[in-house]
C-alpha cells in the first residue's frame, strides 16, 4: 500500500490539507443530495410539477457542474 505525505507550512494552509482530505465526505453529500432530490421527484406524489421540473433542472445542474471538473456523481 502506497503513502501520502501531506506537509503545509502555516496555519492557514490547515484549512486546504483538511478540504483535501474531507474530499471523499464532499462527495457523499452530494450523492446524497441527488438522491434526494431523485426520491422527491420519483416518489412524492403530492409534489407539485413545477416543483419537480425546477429539482429535475436542479439535478441536471448539479451534474454539469460537476462535469465541468471532470467528476462524476456515481
């Protein structure tokens, strides 16, 4: 198994060593917002149609977001 050493000079770089390694809980969240948001628009069926267009646009923007770093949500 392979190291990672990660090193930063200052107490202000803490902050980007713990984004860097919070990255993996970064994802969860928005797998787990997508989700939401796919279990609201497949399954509420008192959710209103425009309201399910505008979390169906919400997720399609979410996903080109994404894409735009070259990630993927699943």
């Amino acid at each position: 198994m392979g190291k990672i050493i990660i090193k930063f000079d200052s107490v202000e770089e803490a902050q980007d060593v713990r984004d860097a390694l919070d990255g993996y809980k970064w994802k969860i969240a928005v797998q787990d917002i997508d989700q939401m948001l796919r279990n609201r628009i497949k399954y509420d069926d008192q959710l209103p149609e425009d309201v399910s267009r505008a979390f169906e646009t919400l997720r399609d923007n979410i996903r080109e977001i994404l894409s735009g770093y070259q990630l993927v949500i699943e």
